[in-house]
C-alpha cells in the first residue's frame, strides 16, 4: 500500500478531510443553536402562540452572572405580559401591523419598545448611569457652550410645549442624554437630546418628531432623579414613533 493508507482504499487524507466535514456540520449545529438566545421561540402570527422550533435548534438555558449581581437565564420563556393594541393588515404571514388605538401610547410599530428590566443601568463603579446635572454634581456644561436650562420648547406645530428644567447625562460616555422638560401642565417629562433641535440663538428647542401637545402624553419618571432601562426604551420610542405617528399625514406616501 502506498505510505499514508490506512487500507486499500482509506487513507489519511480521507480520514482528514471526513473529520473536517463532520467538526464543521457540528460547528455550524452549535452557532445556530446559539444565535436564538434572544428573539426565541418564535411566535405563529396566525394562532398568537409560540411554535414548536424543535430540540435541534433551540439551545440549553445558560446562566449569565450580572457584573453588578444577580443572573440572568438565555433563551428565556415566552411571555405575553401586554396586549398589542393593533391587528393585521391581512391574514398572510408577515403583514404589517394596523394601530386600533394610539399607536404612540399603546407602544406600536415604530414606537415599540421592550420590556427590559426596571432598573438603572449602572456604571463600572455602581454609580447611576444616566442622572440630571443636579444630581451628577461632578459634571457641568462646557463654559463655551451655551447651557440648554432655561430654553423654550416647542413641538412641530410650533406650539408650546415647555421650559428645559435640567439635562441628563451619561456618565460613562460623558454626553448629554435627554432634556427635561417642565410641560404647561406641570409635568417633567425626558426627551431625547438627539431629537431635539437646539436654536442658540433664540434660546428655544424644537420638537420635530412630535406636536406641542403631545408632549404631555410622554412617559413619566417612577423616580424624578433616575430612570430605568425599562424607562428608557418607553421614553425613546414614544419620540421616535412620533416621526410616524404624530399627526395622519405622516402614515401616507409622499406621492
């Protein structure tokens, strides 16, 4: 037999390239298996229930230890904890979603949001990540930049909607996060700086995602010093779906 068989018609190099074929299919077995610990099981957009994706592709729980304490489990179970106040535009898989409420409170399309956990998001050093300037007392404004508190606020429409109270930064990206805003109502409400139109020169800011008055509807603060991850994400998408949602107009084509 000729150096490197293993029998007349087996050799090394077969032997090679089939354990490679193998170590590879088994590869490509665990990283599918992985990439569906968020977003798992899927759900059957007919029934509403979630469907059965089988033992082959579905992982194990795993138990991540928090840096700051506590676990977490991945893929976790299904959980329906809200009602989705909108239906679909036809029976095929993959129709987009109808509001049949406001889609901009009730949490819909481009203004949903996730139901992260309801705690800060902390620092490296156990500090609250995200604080007003009235409470991170360590940071200020750059002298040459001219401070936001104080501002007028307007909506799109050119109404109204309130005076800068404070701003809150983050802490490990040393950038401002969102304006708090004392509305005509008396309520403080968050809005996110980077949708947010800064007019220097006229001490006012614009609200271009949103009407005037409809910032008396955005999310509300549990604690007027801190907000959650949860919090967060309901801040960030009643603004954002505003862009869509805010007045009719704005769901029809351009054409």
């Amino acid at each position: 037999m000729p150096t490197g068989a293993l029998t007349s018609h087996l050799d090394v190099a077969q032997v090679t390239l089939y354990a490679f074929w193998i170590f590879f299919a088994l590869l490509i077995l665990y990283l599918r298996r992985e990439d569906r610990r968020e977003g798992y099981p899927l759900i059957n957009e007919s029934t509403g229930k979630p469907q059965n994706d089988g033992y082959l592709t579905i992982p194990d729980k795993k138990i991540f230890r928090l840096f700051h304490g506590g676990t977490t489990t991945s893929p976790q179970p299904y959980r329906s904890e809200r009602e989705i106040k909108a239906k679909p535009a036809t029976n095929h898989p993959g129709s987009p979603l109808i509001p049949t409420g406001n889609p901009m409170i009730d949490g819909v399309g481009p203004a949903a949001w996730v139901q992260r956990q309801d705690v800060p998001d902390l620092t490296y050093d156990g500090l609250t990540r995200i604080a007003p300037l009235r409470v991170a007392t360590d940071h200020a404004i750059d002298e040459h930049d001219r401070d936001p508190r104080g501002f007028t606020v307007y909506g799109a429409d050119g109404v109204k909607a309130g005076k800068i109270r404070d701003a809150w930064l983050d802490r490990s990206e040393v950038i401002i996060r969102y304006l708090e805003v004392t509305t005509p109502k008396g309520r403080n409400v968050l809005v996110p700086f980077t949708l947010s139109k800064i007019d220097q020169g006229k001490g006012k800011v614009v609200l271009e995602s949103i009407l005037g008055a409809q910032i008396e509807d955005a999310p509300k603060l549990a604690n007027p010093d801190r907000i959650t991850r949860l919090e967060e994400d309901k801040v960030c998408a009643y603004f954002a779906g505003g862009i869509l949602y805010a007045t009719p107009a704005r769901q029809e084509p351009l054409l």
